[in-house]
C-alpha cells in the first residue's frame, strides 16, 4: 500500500507542478469559464490577482514537499492536507461560476489521489 501512495504523491506533485509552471498561459479545456490561461482563470471567479500568485506559490510548494516526501515523511501530512483544501476551493470556484461538471474533474481527482494519501499516511 505504501508504494502505492508514493506513487500517487508523485502523480499529484507532477501534475500540480505541470498544471502552475508549464501551462500557467496555455488554454486547456478545464480552465474555468472561458479562460484561456490561470490569470484569465482567476479573473473569472473574481479572485484578486494576488491570490493567483498565492495559491500558485502554495501548490508548487505542495508539490514539492510531496515529492521530498518520498524521503522525508513529515511532509507529506501538512502538503496533501493543504493540496486537500486548495481543490475542494477549486471546485466550488467551478461550481460559483456554474461550469459544465468536466470541467471539475482535475481537482476532483486530485482530491481523491490526494485523500488516498492522507488515508495511508495518517
């Protein structure tokens, strides 16, 4: 079980890390309302620019610390916690601005990958 859950943290942390650093500008077809990148994402949910650059910052720490999990483990708890949370937000800024459920699906998934590793870290 516990190969499993490494595995998962570094599926998380890579597609965090994919998802903020290599198509933070590019259009995807989960991007909320019409936006073609995370700023227009934002902006969209009428999220202050701030936060975008907050939450950026949160998750690719996020996922770092999942990936120095593999040999740290005291990182894993407070990281996929807070991985936790940030998705459950994200989901409801796709709900707030009445998204077709596809659209929810990442941070859906995410937020079962990442409770899969909270189960067996805890």
């Amino acid at each position: 079980m516990k190969i499993v859950s490494l595995i998962i943290q570094l599926i998380v942390a890579l597609g965090l890390l994919n998802v903020w650093l290599l198509r933070f500008n590019r259009l995807t077809p989960y991007r909320g309302g019409t936006s073609s990148s995370m700023p227009e994402e934002f902006a969209a949910y009428g999220l202050p620019k701030w936060l975008l650059y907050g939450v950026g910052v949160l998750k690719v720490t996020c996922a770092l610390c999942l990936i120095a999990g593999i040999w740290v483990q005291a990182l894993v708890l407070p990281a996929a916690v807070l991985i936790a949370a940030l998705m459950v937000g994200a989901i409801f800024m796709h709900l707030k601005v009445h998204d077709p459920f596809i659209k929810s699906v990442p941070a859906g998934a995410v937020l079962a990958l990442t409770a899969f590793v909270l189960a067996v870290a805890v």
